[in-house]
C-alpha cells in the first residue's frame, strides 16, 4: 500500500462512499450556486408541471453526443432556437413535454394540455445558426430529439398558507398521472387561477356530491380531501393532495379552505371525521 488509495484496494465499499460523497457535495454546491430548485413544496412546484392553453414554442432537442434517451448530469445535448433569442452560455432552459389534452369534465371544454417537466439544462456555448450546445444540470425524466424547450424561470416560494380570505369554487379537471383515481401525495390539476384570485399556497377542500336517496331526498354533500396550491396560471392551477380519506376523482368539487388549516403532519388516523375538514 504505497499510496493512500492504496486503502480503497482492501475495502472497495469504501471507494464507493467517499466517491458518492464527493459526487453529492458537488451536485449540492452546484444546485446552490446556480437556482437548481430545492427540496419541499418549491422544488414539487417545479415537478408537478402545469396546464398550458397554447404553446409559444421557443427551441427544442435536435441531438446529443451520446445516443441515449436517459441522461445523467454533466451529459451533454444540442438544442435548436426556432428564432434568434437573448440566450448565450451560462444561460439555463427546461426541457418539457407536452402529454395529455385536458378536457374539463363537466362541461367538455378544451382546457390544454399538461406540460411534464423532463429536466434543466445549460447551455455552454454561443449560438450558431440558432444551435447551441448545452449540459445537463437536473434530469427528472428521458429526454431526446423533438422534446421542446423553454428560457428557465425559477419556481416561487410556496408559503405555508395563502393569503385570501374570499370563498371560491371550482373542479378538479386532470392528475399529473393518467389514472382513474388518485389519492393523498399526488399532484392534481383544478379549474382555478390566478384570474379567480387563487395563490401559492391556498388551501382547498374536496367536496364529493351526497348520494341520492329518493326523488325528493338528497344526502349532503360532504368534504373529504384537502389540496394545498403549488403554483398557479391564468385559469388553472398545480395542487397536491395533502391529506385525504378517500379516493380522489376528476369531477370532484374543490373550494377555498377559510382560516388556518390543521398542521400537515397530522396523519389520517388523527384526522377524524370528514366534518372535520368543514
């Protein structure tokens, strides 16, 4: 054991951590420096997408350097402008893809489609003819030629509680994974947006329609599950279900939570009855 590496030789495990450690205290310092999103409700803002009505298509991938679909940080990847914007190296895009066409599912109307964040890029050299060579900082997802970009914006601050106190109403219309149903921790999309006066951090209850007993008797309608707001566009916004006793549907009535909410760490087994989300 001529040499201080020479310890790695007898315990190979060890390599392999101090290696790992040294990759994540890189990444961190990176993420620090350069506005990758943190953990928490910002960084899931970030991830939970968003419903786009129309696209203003900027750029897309048109290559990489290496033929692959799942990259990792530090590969890198060629991106075409489709016209000649203010970008140059250092300068950071978000790859997406645009998934589902969302339609409301009460009244049918087109309301767009889900736009599913793939990851962050960096670009690392000056365009040429609109190309441009560019780094991966942040994977989430694959990613490859004919995925669109967009000049990066870093996610707002989610506060823990929103600031308005007026009564609103409205549907939740999409999930962030195509399923029937979904349920506490996943991110659904509602027909509410910054032009009804939702923001970050609001919080809203889900109401499910009581059953119909008779033509002339109707059970009450009833609260059942609680969102809290991610991130917010001009007619929609991203939530996640934070706590919830049962499945969660499109269709299902959501409205404005008054007053402060119960804490977040209290599980479904101390959250009583549904009353209790009045």
């Amino acid at each position: 054991m001529s040499t201080p590496l020479g310890i790695f030789q007898i315990y190979p495990k060890a390599a392999v951590f101090v290696l790992a450690s040294l990759l994540l205290s890189t990444t961190a310092i990176a993420a620090e420096g350069n506005r990758i999103p943190p953990v928490g409700d910002q960084a899931l803002a970030f991830q939970g997408g968003y419903i786009l009505p129309t696209e203003k298509l900027a750029g897309s991938i048109i290559g990489a350097r290496e033929p692959k679909t799942y990259f990792s940080t530090g590969d890198t990847l060629y991106l075409r402008f489709i016209r000649n914007l203010d970008v140059h190296t250092g300068d950071w895009v978000t790859a997406y893809r645009l998934t589902t066409p969302v339609f409301h599912p009460i009244t049918t109307v087109y309301v767009g489609r889900i736009v599913k964040i793939l990851g962050i890029l960096e670009i690392t050299s000056e365009p040429q003819n609109r190309v441009v060579e560019a780094r991966v900082i942040q994977p989430l997802d694959s990613m490859g030629p004919g995925d669109p970009v967009m000049l990066f914006a870093p996610p707002r601050e989610v506060p823990d509680q929103g600031k308005s106190e007026e009564s609103v109403t409205g549907t939740i219309v999409e999930f962030k994974i195509p399923k029937q149903e979904t349920a506490q921790g996943e991110i659904v999309y509602i027909d509410l947006g910054a032009q009804d006066g939702i923001g970050a951090g609001d919080r809203l209850k889900v109401i499910r329609q009581g059953n119909r007993e008779s033509m002339k008797t109707f059970l009450p309608d009833y609260p059942f599950a609680e969102l809290k707001v991610l991130s917010v566009q001009e007619r929609t916004a991203t939530t996640k279900i934070v706590r919830s006793l049962d499945a969660v549907h499109r269709g299902d009535f959501v409205t404005r939570l008054l007053g402060r909410p119960r804490p977040l760490d209290q599980g479904l087994d101390r959250m009583g009855s549904p009353e209790e989300l009045q």
